[in-house]
C-alpha cells in the first residue's frame, strides 16, 4: 500500500521540483538547548512552524528511540515569504502526507527525532531528512549551535524515497556513515604509481576518524574527486587531467553526507579549473541571503549600503562553514604535509571565491563507454 503512495508522492515532489525551482526556499531547524527560556524560540512575525521535529546531538551516533539521551527537541521554520509561500505550502503538503505514509519499520528507526508527546505526520518526514542530511545540534569542532538548514526540499526528498527504496517492498534506511558505495576490503590499493597506501575496512565503526583515515594523500593536490552518476563522490590519490580516464576500480567512495557538500563539490566540478567556487553562488545556494537580494547583481549590491551589510555578516558564516567542511574532509582523507593543519583542504583566502587543495570533476563516459574525469559541462 505505502509503495504505491510514495510512487505518487514522488512523482509530486518532482513536480513541485520543476515547478517551484526558481522560488527556493528554506527549512531551518531551532533547538536552542536546555538553558533557553524564550518558548517559542522564534519570531512569530516573521517565521511559521510547521512541525517540531529533534535533532541528533551527535551525528556519528546510532539514533535511538531513548530521545532524552541521543537528541534534543527542536522547531521546523520557514520564513515567511510572498515569493515562496506557494512552495512552502505545497511543502508542507506533499510533507505530512510523506510522513503519514511511512512504513511503520522506517518510523521505528527515526523514533529518536521524533518528539514523544508531538509525532505529527509532518515531523517523521523532516526526521527524515534530518537523518539523511547527517547533522546535528553540534559542529565538527565540538560547539553546540543549535541549528540545522534543510536545503532543496523537493529534490531532497525525491532521494530520500529512492534511498530508503520507500517505492519497493522492502524499505529500510541506509546504515549512516557508509557512504553511498561499499568500505574497501582490507588491502586495497589506492596509491599513485609506484607510491602506494592502504585502505582499511573499519567494519562498523565510524568510519574517517582522523587516526583512521579511509585515504591518504601526499598532499592535497594528489587528491581527486569524482561525482559518479549516482552522485557519489568517489576519491583517487591522483594528479587527474581534465577528460582523463578516471580508475574507478582502484577509488574510495567518500561519504560526505550533506546539502553543504553536495552543493560545494557541485560548484567545483562546474568551474573551469575544477577547484574554484564564487562566494556569489555559495551565498545563495547555502541560503544565506534574503530573497530580495539573492536575486540581484553582486555588483549591484555593493552599491547598496543594507545589503552590503548583509553581505559581510554572511561572509562569516560561509568563513565559518568552509572550516566546518575543511574539518569534516579530514576526518576521511589525510594529506601527509597537512600533519600540523597548516595546508587547508578548503580556503576562502580569495575575496570572491573559495577555492579547493584538490581537484573535483564529474564522471562522464565517453564514446567508448569509458569514465572520463570532467571534460564536458553538464548538470544533474
């Protein structure tokens, strides 16, 4: 029953994706912790709550149904919008019906995001994504924020029904932290030519702990990345050239997990030198401006004393974010001339741009039916 549901619903999603693309709006999910005395934590004027839904202290962790210990209640608001009030209702729409429709073994798994006394249909959809997205209420570095932004709704959930086979008779939600492809067996060569390293299979621990690395470069040129057609982000220890064979036999699926990687690696493989993307298009994508000046020329902004000020308050978060990212890669990757965290994966030392140590392309075949490492633009 619930398969032919979702068959539809994701039909839905992918027309609400198509029809509401340009108006992007966003999730963005309060748990302002134990010590808060503001109820409701939000502005009423200006955001609407559209479901109470947890989020995971630790997103490493197994999440359990013994909420107390493993999440902490948080608020599920979208600002308020003219221009995307059409989106986010039909959201929150295709959202509860999502949620309502959830196999009862799904719902067991995402107990612990879910309040107790508040389980709307609405909140075990956003649980969901939550757990998808793979974060939680602290940064890398350990500091409790609080926050967590659901990115692409549309498109987010239309994979979240087809990783969690919800159209297919038995659906499940994939182990988190493995990453979309298999840990590489004990033994596996990943080294360029003659300078080889090795991958260890981890089992079930978590895997890209610092001491543990899934991949080891000499530095962070002599890493490559490439975005598969299943948009798995697989990793080689090799200088690649632009439209060289890619040895997709011998690559390390990274499990970056994330709207933020998702949207950054896009970027990079899109750019010209596949190592550059422009502050411009991370401030939008990453949802930091308004509406209202997300669409305007950055040159117009600098003329524009309010939403300059902008502008330099989102520079911090993205400053901010970058170092979040540069963190999280090192968990999974060890640069050998990166020992004392001196040579950064991920820099914004360029005013307009963030650039990358390594190099990003998609995977494209060629004529012959073989992976090429970039060469042609596309989009997914």
């Amino acid at each position: 029953m619930s398969q032919e549901v979702f068959r539809q619903l994701s039909t839905e999603f992918q027309r609400a994706w198509c029809e509401f693309g340009r108006s992007p709006f966003i999730i963005e999910i309060v748990a302002p912790g134990f010590m808060s005395t503001d109820y409701p934590p939000y502005d009423r004027e200006k955001y609407e709550l559209l479901a109470q839904v947890c989020l995971p202290l630790d997103s490493s962790q197994k999440i359990t149904a013994d909420h107390k210990n493993s999440t902490i209640c948080g608020f599920a608001l979208v600002k308020k919008n003219d221009h995307t009030k059409a989106a986010s209702e039909t959201f929150a729409d295709l959202c509860r019906r999502a949620g309502a429709a959830l196999p009862h073994q799904v719902r067991d798994d995402l107990a612990g995001l879910v309040h107790w006394d508040m389980p709307e249909p609405a909140s075990w959809w956003l649980a969901l994504l939550v757990y998808l997205s793979g974060g939680s209420a602290y940064s890398a570095d350990g500091r409790y924020h609080g926050t967590l932004q659901l990115l692409r709704l549309f498109l987010s959930s239309c994979d979240a029904i087809d990783r969690c086979g919800l159209t297919k008779d038995d659906p499940k939600l994939p182990v988190f932290g493995a990453g979309d492809g298999e840990e590489p067996e004990e033994g596996v060569s990943i080294g360029k030519g003659e300078q080889e390293t090795t991958a260890t299979n981890r089992g079930k621990s978590a895997p890209g702990h610092s001491s543990h690395p899934l991949i080891v470069v000499k530095s962070w040129g002599d890493l490559a990345i490439g975005i598969d057609m299943d948009s798995s982000f697989l990793a080689v220890s090799s200088v690649l050239e632009l439209g060289s064979v890619f040895p997709k036999e011998r690559a390390i699926p990274l499990p970056l997990k994330g709207e933020r990687w998702k949207t950054l690696l896009y970027l990079l493989a899109r750019s010209d030198d596949g190592n550059t993307a422009k502050t411009e298009d991370l401030f939008r994508e990453f949802g930091y401006l308004t509406t209202s000046i997300s669409r305007r020329d950055l040159e117009e902004i600098r003329n524009d004393v309010g939403a300059l000020n902008q502008i330099k308050t989102v520079n911090g978060r993205l400053t901010s974010a970058i170092g979040d990212l540069s963190r999280q890669l090192r968990r999974f990757v060890s640069a050998e001339n990166d020992v004392k965290r001196k040579c950064v994966p991920l820099s914004k030392a360029e005013k307009d741009a963030v650039k990358s140590g390594f190099m990003c392309r998609y995977l494209l075949k060629d004529s012959d039916g073989k992976l090429r490492f970039g060469e042609v633009k596309t989009t997914f």
